[in-house]
C-alpha cells in the first residue's frame, strides 16, 4: 500500500543564507535513502518545504513496506575462496559466515577477470518504520553544517535546537526518534500569529494546514512569488521600481513565514550621500528594498518585508524607520569625513598597507599598475598621463571610513571622492570601472581609458599571484585568479580590443622586480588564461572543435575570436566542408613529410609553374590565382564565413589534383614544386582557421 509521506522538523530560527541549500539537501538525501530501500519508486516526486523554523519534505507514493527482494553479495575469488583440497579458506569461511549461508548455497559468478562466489540472500521486506526513522538522521548528518550546538542537557546536536519532529504516512504517524524526539503528527505555526499547537491530519493536507491554522507559508518557492508580487505591486502603487538586489529576495524569504509589506521613508537629506552608500546600508543591514524613480534615482522611500499582519502596523514602520535612521547617518558621516582628504594625500599611506608578503605593499602595487596602465594606453591612443593617475588614484579609497565600512563600495567612492577633488571625469571613472567585470554577466569599462586601467589591474593580479606560486586548484581560487583572467577576456573580446594577449603578459611581467615571479610566469598565465577562453566560448554555444580550429590560428588576436568562430560556424554548415576539411588534413599530414625530408626551405620557396607537368597542377594554380584576391578583401574586412565559402569553389580542383597527381614523386624538383602548390593551397585554406580539425 502506498501513500505519501511527510517529514518535518520544527526548529528555532535557521540561518536564513543557509536555508535553500539545507531544505534541498535534506529532501534530497531522504528521497535517495527511500528509493535504495525500494520503499519510494519511479512514479515518486519530492518536494521540500523550508521555513525560517522548519525544515519538511513530501514524498509521493511511498511504500508502506518493502518488498521481499534478493540480495547479492559478492564473495572471493574462486581460486581464493577453495584450498588445493576443495575446502574452503578461511576467508571463504568468514564471508559465509557473514552472508549467513552455506558452501552449497553459494553461486559462482565472472566479472571477467576471474571467476567469484555469489551470496544469494533472500530478504523479507521490513515496513516503512524499520527504516525512517535513521534516514531522516543520518539525512540530518549530512546536511552543509559548518558549526553545530548542543541545547538544554541533551547530548545531541544540530544547527538550531529542534522541539519538534512530524512523520506522516498518509494520516499514520510512522513511529520512530530523531535527535531525541518522537515522531507524532503536531507541529506549530507563526511564532507570533500562531504559537500553539495544532494537528496535520494527514501528510496530504500540509501545505493547507499550514495556511489555515498556522499563517506560515511552508513552500520557500511560493512565499518568494509572493513577496516579488507583492513588492512589485507596493513599488508600482508609488510610481517607482525596486532596486535590483543579488540574493536579498531570497535571503528574506528565509526570514518570514507570513509575508506582508509596508512602506518606510527617511528624511530627504540623507539623499545628498550618494546613492549607492545608502542603498547597500539598507539592503545589507536592514533587508530592506529601496525604492528608485524612473531616472533611477534613489527615493527616500523603502519597502519591509515584515513577519507580522496587523491592522495598524505604525509602529511595524516607525520602529523600522528608527532602526535605518542612525545607519544612514552613519553613511553621512563617513562621506562627510572622508572628503576631508584627497585621494592623493592617501596614496603614500598605502606603503604601509602590506598587498602580499612576497609581492610588496599596496603603493608598489600601485606604482606597478601605474607603469602597465600607461602602456596599455599608449596602445589604444588614450592620454597616458591620464591613465596613470587613474591607476595611481585606483587604491586610495581603501583607506577610507566608507569603504572599511562598505567593502563592496572600492571604486565606486573612489569615483565620488576623485570627482569633488576636482579630477577629469574620465580618471573618475576609471578609478571605479577598473573593477569591473566583478562578476558572471557584469558590465565592461567603458572608454579606451578605463579599459587600459582595468586591463592592468586584472593583469598585475594574475601575474603577480600566478607568479609566487599561487595557482588556483579545484575550487579553491582565493585570490579570484580565475575571474581577473575571465575580466580580461571579456574585456579584450566584447570592447573589442586589438591587444595581443601574450605581449600584454609579458609586458605585465617585467613590471616586476627581477627574481621576484618565476621565469616562466607569462606562459604559464598565457596558457591558464587559455583554457578559460575555451571554457567561455563553449558557453556561448561554440563546439569544441571549431573552438580549437580558430584557436591554432588565432596567434593571441583575441579580439578577432568570436567573428573568426562565427565564420567557421557557417563553413561547417556547407554540405561541402567535411570534404573540404579532409582535403586539408590530407595538405598538411603531406607537408609534415615534406618538411620533413626536403627541408625547411619550403616556406620560402616560390611555386613555378613551368614544372607543371599534369593538367591538374595546372587547373588548381589557377583556381587558387582567382580565389586568393578575394579571400585577402574578405580576409581584411573580416568577413570571415565568406573568406571561408569562397573556398567552395577549390573542392573540384583539389579532388582531381589529388586523384590524378602524386606529390611524393622520384624526380626531386617537381616533388618540390607540388610540395609549395600544397603549402600554398594550405595557407589559402587556413587564413581564418585550421579547419582540418573539423574533419572527423
């Protein structure tokens, strides 16, 4: 008989950043534990359920008893497992003894390399009861805990102390004890809108007993709806639009069970603090959500997601209100206060602020990502004085009040504090976009300036770090080598920027004190920042092997990387292409032996047509005479998939030439002279690509 299954664990307060990952963890271990006892099937679903003070989860179609199945243990070998007298060993003897059977039951069995013995056991399925109880503790056990607690006087232990525990099959109770208490079939609701004790007459009707008589929304997914609807619907009643938060949603959603929204408001003044001060006040320590204009201009207006309902919450507001206040002023403070020096006064005190014990402090660092900037400037015919400054400036607000305050703010206050010092708003901005891409999805520096100032800060770091040694491994990547090289990829990919990306690293290493970084820092970077490429354009939807073909002739022309592959892909539609690129395999598999064996003369051998001696020679000559202006104007423009179609017209020539001609011939001049009509024809072929790696 089957019927579904409910588990919840009423709890105090659970860490709200944690709660997503605990409920599905927790759901998903239970539903893997039931189906290897075969008590939940194919035809079973799982849904977790995650409130501020519980953990639940629903299991469809659940056995109330196993079946009656066969076990197989695999025993020793047979050669291991018998004497020369055919009696068994003592290792067969104790694997007898623990599978509970006898030398005549035993079956044999081949794994292919040896022949084994086989315990057949015969199992009566155990009911559900037998079993639920220790799933759901050690499901427990292997939640993403990083610190336990004890409560009470009891020895066990858990994330927050559980008072509560429900297992329900159908409207049976499942008995059983986890972490000190029985299983029943009451819980508790709202802490404040409902605290007492109510019955769940059968796991069926959770959700709706949860609504009904505790006023908690138990499903995470739908109180988030909720809470997004509802701020979306509070927002649009004021004429203005949410500011947009990374994870706040869901962190709040973690903090109520019974959502509901009210509207604060600050003193206008506050407003004269730049905006991004007080909104990261609001969002990081309040949970609030500010409120923009259509402009995007912060209002003095806010939304609370609250955990109470009441008729008249004025003082759910006003208290909210109290709280903000002293924090925005705080924020007016720290501007006030770090305005009262300039960004320049600040950088000579980053001397004593230590980068990296093997690397210097925070003024060589700086000094550093001065000379690189300028550089990289000169490269892309921005003012290199200007670049300079703005690497100069871009660190000096790490040693502001707001920025110990609001780490997330570098840059972003370096912009404000380098404008009121009366600085170019093009150094202003560079100071703040040099940060940027921060993340997955994150603009690009805007302007040849800030691109030059962004480039080498991500460089300097990658450099720097990779060179001592500090190589990201699995997932550990403290420094964020992997994001700085990703930085620099966008960077020089999407602006697009012409900067060959192994003179910008080698130039980025010798800004280095000699003996400081390994020799082989700018390979070895060169190579790490490769295969993040790789891994960015497969995310983009390009295949592997077109990734590699214009890889192998890209020759660190990065900013070329993404129209070349959207060449190769409409190449690699063309009905003739896989032809094409065997005919080109074949080319250069030739051309090894050539090289082999005439020498590398070739390279700068000219062909001469008068040692023709077949029509093919001839016919493909001339094909290539015709196609090799048009390719170049295509070449140039960067057109590349027509660079590439125009190609299509060469297959006829280059299938009768390979029919009809041999190229490894006895008479070593006109096996030389076909050897250039080939090498000629590859580089033809491959101005775009290699697209020999395209043939299967």
């Amino acid at each position: 008989m089957k019927s579904n299954l409910l588990v919840e664990l009423f709890t105090e307060e659970l860490p709200p950043k944690a709660l997503q990952n605990l409920s599905n963890t927790f759901a998903n271990e239970l539903f893997a534990a039931l189906r290897e006892q075969q008590l939940a099937g194919a035809d079973s679903e799982c849904t977790p359920y995650a409130t501020p003070r519980r953990l639940a989860v629903l299991i469809t179609h659940v056995a109330a008893q196993q079946p009656d199945r066969t076990l197989e243990r695999k025993g020793p070998a047979v050669a291991a497992g018998l004497d020369v007298e055919g009696k068994p060993t003592k290792a067969l003897e104790g694997f007898m003894r623990s599978a509970g059977t006898t030398l005549e039951q035993l079956q044999k069995a081949q794994d292919g390399k040896a022949e084994y013995f086989v315990a057949r056991i015969e199992q009566k399925g155990k009911p559900l009861a037998a079993y639920l109880a220790d799933m759901v503790g050690q499901a427990l056990k292997k939640l993403p805990v990083p610190k336990l607690m004890r409560w009470g006087d009891s020895e066990h232990q858990f994330v927050r102390p559980v008072h509560g525990l429900v297992m329900l099959h159908g409207n049976e109770v499942v008995p059983g004890e986890v972490l000190g208490l029985q299983s029943g079939n009451s819980t508790r609701g709202h802490r404040f809108l409902h605290n007492s004790e109510f019955p769940i007459m059968s796991a069926d009707g959770y959700e709706e007993a949860m609504l009904a008589h505790g006023k908690v929304i138990p499903s995470f997914a739908q109180r988030r709806a909720k809470i997004s609807e509802q701020l979306e619907a509070e927002a649009g009643t004021l004429n203005a639009r949410i500011n947009p938060a990374e994870g706040l949603l869901d962190e709040v959603t973690a903090l109520v069970e019974w959502p509901v929204i009210y509207v604060g408001e600050f003193e206008a003044e506050y407003l004269e603090v730049p905006q991004e001060c007080l909104i990261l006040t609001m969002q990081q320590n309040q949970k609030y959500f500010p409120l923009l204009d259509a402009g995007g201009k912060l209002l003095n207006k806010f939304l609370i997601v609250s955990n109470m309902e009441t008729a008249d919450p004025k003082h759910i507001i006003g208290g909210n209100q109290r709280v903000v206040r002293p924090r925005l002023a705080d924020a007016r403070f720290f501007y006030n206060q770090d305005r009262r020096q300039t960004l320049e006064s600040r950088v000579e005190k980053l001397g004593s602020v230590v980068y990296h014990n093997k690397l210097g402090s925070q003024l060589q660092r700086v000094e550093r990502l001065a000379t690189l900037s300028g550089t990289i400037a000169r490269l892309l015919k921005a003012d290199k004085a200007d670049a300079e400054l703005a690497a100069r400036l871009a660190k000096a607000d790490l040693l502001t009040d707001m920025v110990g305050e609001f780490p997330e703010l570098q840059g972003v206050m370096g912009r404000y504090y380098a404008l009121h010092d009366g600085e170019k708003a093009e150094v202003a901005n560079a100071i703040e976009a040099h940060y940027h891409p921060r993340f997955a999805g994150d603009t690009l520096p805007q302007g040849p300036l800030a691109c030059a100032v962004a480039l080498a800060d991500k460089l300097e770091t990658l450099i720097g770090i990779y060179g001592i040694g500090q190589v990201p491994t699995g997932d550990k990547d403290p420094f964020g080598l992997r994001r700085h090289a990703l930085g620099v990829l966008r960077i020089l990919i999407e602006t697009p920027l012409d900067l060959p990306l192994e003179a910008l690293l080698r130039t980025a290493a010798g800004n280095f004190p000699d003996g400081m970084l390994s020799a082989t820092v700018a390979a070895d970077v060169e190579g790490f920042m490769l295969d993040r490429l790789r891994g960015y354009l497969r995310d983009r939807d390009f295949e592997t092997t077109h990734i590699e073909a214009v890889l192998y002739m890209l020759d660190g022309r990065l900013h070329e990387v993404l129209p070349r592959l959207q060449g190769v892909r409409e190449f690699a539609a063309l009905s003739v292409a896989a032809d094409l690129a065997a005919a080109n395999k074949r080319v250069q598999n030739i051309m090894r032996k050539n090289h082999e064996e005439l020498g590398a003369d070739l390279a700068s051998a000219a062909i001469q047509p008068a040692l023709f001696q077949e029509d093919q020679e001839r016919d493909l000559y001339q094909a290539m005479q015709g196609i090799e202006p048009l390719a170049q104007r295509y070449l140039e423009r960067g057109d590349y998939g027509q660079n590439l179609k125009a190609l299509v017209t060469l297959k006829p020539f280059i299938d009768d030439f390979f029919d009809k001609v041999m190229v490894m011939c006895e008479d070593q001049a006109l096996r030389k002279n076909r050897a250039v009509l080939l090498q000629r024809l590859g580089r033809l072929m491959n101005q775009v690509a290699d697209i020999s790696k395209l043939a299967a």
